[in-house]
C-alpha cells in the first residue's frame, strides 16, 4: 500500500522555534517544573492536548466569515443547530463556551449531594465538577481497558456487570444518569463499541436510568466502529455517529476536540423538563439559548468541522499518522497503551522509569525530560492528576501513570514525528537518571494544572 498522505495541502503557516536547551531547563524551573506553567513560545512540539489546538479548514475560515452576531436567533445559531441535529438528533441544543461548562450545567441541575455517576472513565473536569455538587465519580471500564499492553479493539467499554453491581449497591434514585465517554481519553484514548453502548442502554433502560454520552471525540469513535466492528464497513462515519447518539438521552461536547474548533461545546438532550431546567442554567452562566458562551462566528466553525470530523479521509489520515508513531515507539519497546489511542499516544512512565515510586509522579518525570531534551510538551495523566487522599488524608496513587501526547489535528507533519521519535531516543539512553518530583504547593481541585514541583535529589 503507498503512503496515506494528508487530505489537505497547506496554505498558511505559523512559525516555530526551537530554543537552546539551556533556556528551555531555566523556563522549566521558573515554571516550577509544572508544564502548564510554560510559555507556549517555548514548546516547539506542543503536545499537552488535542483540545481546541486544531488548525482550521479553508471552510471554516469563510464561514467564521459569515457570522452573523445577532443576540437572538442568529442565522449561525440555525447552522449550528442544524449541524448538531443531523448529528445527533436531539430535540434541546444549547451551546457552551466548552465542554465543561456543558457538564457543570448537567450538574448542577441533574445531581443532587450522594449521588453515583457511572461512567466508562470520568474526565478529570467532569469529574471535578460532578464531586463538586457532592456526587461520587465512579469509572466502571472493562478489565481489557485497565491492561495497558494489552492489544484488544474496544479498552474503552463499559463493564456491564460492574455497572449492574453499582446500580445494585447504590439504588436507582441515587443514580440520576449514567455517562459513556468515547472515546475514552483518560483510560488511553480508546474507543468503545456500538455493541457495548446498545447493552449499557438495555441494562439502564430496565432501571429507567438515563444515558449521557460524553461526545468530546464520537467521530474518532465512529471510525474505530467503522474499522473494527462487524457490520459496520460500509457504513458512513455520519450514520455510526447517528446510531451512537440514538441510545442517548443526552450528550456533552467539546467542540475542541472533534468540533475541529479552537473554542465551544454544546449541551443537548431529548426530555423537555431537562431541557428547561439546562435553558434556565445556561441563560444564567453562559449565555441566551441561541449562542450560550459563543460567539455567532464560532458557531458557523463548529457548525463546518462538526462534519468535516466525519469526513472518512480525514480520519484515515489521523489514526495513520499516530499508529506512525505507535510502530517506531515499538520498535524501541518503549512502553505504551496498545492499541494507540484515537487522539493520542499515551507513554506508560510505570514501566518506562522504574526507579521512580508512583508518588514521586513518574509521568512528571518523563514530562519534564521530553521538554528539556527536545521541547516536547506532553502531560502527566497518572498520580498528579487523579491520586486521591483517603479518609487520613494519605495520598493514594492513580491506578495508571501514563504521559499522552496528544495530537492537534492537522497541525504537524511527518518530520515533527520523526523529530520526535529522535528525542525518545535520547531520553531513553539517559532514562535511569530522571528524577522523581515532590509537590511542593497545590490547589484544591484540578491539581494538576497550577501545582508546583521540586525535582528529588
Ligand atoms: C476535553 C474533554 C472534556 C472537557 O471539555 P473542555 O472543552 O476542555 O471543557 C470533557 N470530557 C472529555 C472526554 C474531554 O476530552
């Protein structure tokens, strides 16, 4: 087979540069070796996330164009709302200035304090802002998911018997909904099958218990349908997309992420008291009902990369281009999540640092060496991000320490990832002299993102 090349040509540049390695050490330090805290100008390769770091389409840059900046009932708001529709089939949909905003919304008006949300795994915002009205976030993903070597199609779906158990031992009234996220971002990127939706659904449908889907990637998760389950190679990505959505009560997105856009999310849902009570919310958060958080030209953006996310083509090209990565990282016998996941690769610092105990974060260790060594930028998905403190306030660590590189769609080419497998290279002869990290000041929620580290001696 030849190459598959990208489905585009490039017509407007953005310049990169890389620093000398001393600047970038110094930068770290100062931002006290936590790589949120690093100027972007600083971070060549920047791979923190796939989140609203796309590059635009020539389309989307004519339709932001046409945005019509109406407060109420813009022509943009229409083409958004028609967008979403075709999609998904909701009859309530209220954009959001992102996904988190979607699920603080469906918080605050759907859980009451010691309720148990079900999910395949809980995003860390979502999972922050369902504990915050004091609800209990429980992942309930298959055993295959929790194996981080283990090559199987579907690691993202849900346990079926661990979610009748949780139905069981908790009750139905204390479980208002139950979410499925696909692809599953924080369990490696993986995608859960439209069969194992359809039984989710059958079991919460026996306990009149609703399904949200959180949608943040379900164009990746249509291909990887499309690709790896029977019945479903001829179909288009829109009409997997569409049956997906079918099994839902309602759904939260990013438009970050497969909404191809820099900025925005939606809410949306079929029962019209939810319906009403998310309006009342959203009027109050974020905005009036036909722009929320977003601007009218946002909305025609999202409205074009909505679809083109379920281009076939597109998609081809992006899962080449990680599996690109994935093969020379197995060549290395670096250790990583098989298969790799549909928005990223993600590193297991577990076994790739060994000499680092899971509470001096060896994914902050192998973090820190891909910035200094070749100014990557990748995050730690592991102690740091989702350790916990028991009842005596002792720090449990993550099941997982994992590094994701996160890929932006239809930014970097082929010699960015050769540049980076040649970094991998370098930081694997010096891998046994990474340090471990202490943290030396954090926040209450959402740790990661602003905590500070010092290095171990
Ligand atoms: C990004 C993401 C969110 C939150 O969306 P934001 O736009 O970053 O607020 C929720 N769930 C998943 C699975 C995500 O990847």
């Amino acid at each position: 087979m030849r190459t598959i090349i990208e489905p585009f040509r490039i017509k407007m540049t953005e310049e990169i540069r890389l620093v000398p390695r001393e600047q970038r050490e110094k930068a770290l330090q100062e931002a006290h070796y936590n790589v949120f805290l690093l100027d972007a100008e600083l971070c060549p390769i920047d791979l923190l996330t796939d989140s609203g770091t796309g590059a635009m389409s020539a389309k989307q840059w004519a339709a932001l164009m046409l945005g019509d900046e109406s407060y109420a009932g813009s022509k943009s708001w229409k083409k958004f709302e028609n967008a979403v529709r075709t999609i998904t089939g909701f009859k309530h949909i209220l954009p959001t200035h992102q996904g988190r905003a979607a699920e603080g919304i469906l918080a605050q008006t759907q859980i009451r304090e010691g309720d148990v949300i079900p999910n395949n795994s809980h995003f860390d915002t979502t999972r922050a802002n369902f504990e915050f009205v004091g609800a209990t976030a429980l992942d309930l993903v298959c055993d295959e998911g929790m194996q981080p070597g283990l090559d199987a199609p579907f690691k993202g779906n849900m346990d079926i018997d661990k979610l009748r158990t949780c139905i069981e031992t908790h009750g139905r009234e204390r479980i208002p909904f139950c979410m499925i996220t696909v692809t599953n971002n924080t369990g490696g990127g993986q995608p859960i099958s439209m069969q194992n939706i359809r039984e989710v659904k059958a079991v919460l449908k026996e306990y009149g218990i609703p399904l949200v889907i959180d949608a943040c990637r379900f164009a990746e998760n249509a291909y990887f349908i499309r690709e790896r389950e029977h019945g479903y190679g001829d179909k288009s990505l829109l009409e997997i997309a569409q049956e997906m959505f079918s099994y839902a009560d309602a759904a939260t997105m990013s438009a970050k992420k497969d909404g191809l856009a820099n900025i925005g999310g939606f809410l949306a849902c079929h029962d019209d008291g939810w319906g009403e009570a998310f309006r009342n919310a959203l009027i109050m958060r974020e905005g009036f009902p036909t722009y929320g958080g977003l601007a009218g030209r946002d909305l025609e953006v999202i409205a074009v990369g909505l679809m083109e996310a379920l281009e076939y083509d597109y998609q081809v090209y992006r899962h080449a281009t990680i599996t690109y990565l994935g093969k020379k990282f197995e060549e290395r016998n670096i250790p990583f999540v098989k298969p790799v996941g549909g928005h990223a690769l993600f590193i297991d610092a577990k076994e790739f640092l060994p000499h680092i105990p899971p509470l001096h974060y060896p994914g902050i260790g192998l973090v820190n060496a891909l910035y200094v060594d070749g100014g990557i930028r990748g995050v730690e998905l592991g102690s740091v991000m989702f350790g916990k403190k028991d009842d005596q306030g002792v720090e449990k660590p993550a099941r997982l320490e994992l590094v994701r590189l996160a890929f932006p769609r239809r930014v970097y080419t082929q010699s960015h990832f050769d540049y980076i497998v040649e970094v991998i290279d370098d930081v694997l002869l010096h891998r046994d002299q990474i340090p471990g990290y202490r943290i030396t000041r954090q926040p209450q929620y959402l740790r990661h993102f602003t905590c500070h580290f010092e290095p171990m001696k």
